[in-house]
C-alpha cells in the first residue's frame, strides 16, 4: 500500500502526469477511482481538481487514447515514447491530472493503471491563476 499524501503535495504549474489502464467500461473506472485509487497511489483525488479521462474497448494505441485531451499536443509524443518503453502500445483507458508532478516512488505496482510519466505542457493564462 503506498503511503497517502495530499493532491496538494503534487500540485506543480506546467506539467501533466499520465496513467494508462487495462480498465476498459467507463463505470468500472468512476468505481476504481473513488474506492482503490488512492490506496494504489497514495493519494486522494480531489473531485474539483480530478484527472480528464478517457476510456475505451477494445483498447487503441496509446496516440490515438491520447489525442483530443487538453493540450495533448504539448505532451503526446514524450507520453506515447515513455509508455513505448514501458511496454504500453495500445491501452483501455488514459488519466490526466494537470498542474501535477507525481512522484513514481508512491505507486502500488499491482494496480489496473501505470503512471506513465510527467510531461510538460503550455499553461494557459487562466490556468497561472489557479495555482
């Protein structure tokens, strides 16, 4: 079980963390998210300030999950790369937390999803205020 931490201990202007998941039916992962999330990742996630998502079966290339996120031009071709390697061609579902730098060491290695990594993306002037 990772150690629980606040969202506000990763809250960092400029970054996007993202997850990929094997789990496939959108309510499955609304379930997932509100009662195993936390214990897998060591920290609550803040309903207001909560990860955009995208779900899909059967699973797609990562690129493809990807594309149409907020920003996803500022940080999709270092995401697709950093889940290449991670062995990730295609997934069922992708979380995004923006203005967050999560720290890989706090993750349960058993989990339905993998944190991919944190990347960086254009803030947009109103997002420099919610900081």
């Amino acid at each position: 079980m990772a150690k629980t931490r606040t969202h506000a201990d990763f809250r960092t202007g400029g970054v996007v963390s993202v997850w990929l998941g094997t789990i496939g039916i959108e309510d499955d992962l609304d379930d997932y998210l509100a009662d195993e999330f936390a214990d897998d990742f060591g920290f609550e996630i803040i309903p207001e300030d909560g990860p955009e998502f995208d779900v899909a079966n059967p699973a797609r290339p990562v690129a493809a999950l990807l594309d149409g996120f907020s920003c996803f031009e500022d940080f999709i071709e270092e995401a697709v790369e950093a889940a290449k390697i991670q062995g990730w061609e295609k997934a069922n579902c992708a979380l995004v937390f923006y203005n967050f730098a999560y720290e890989e060491d706090s993750a349960n290695g058993d989990a339905p999803l993998s944190f991919i990594g944190t990347f960086p993306f254009a803030l947009d002037e109103g997002d420099e205020d919610e900081e």
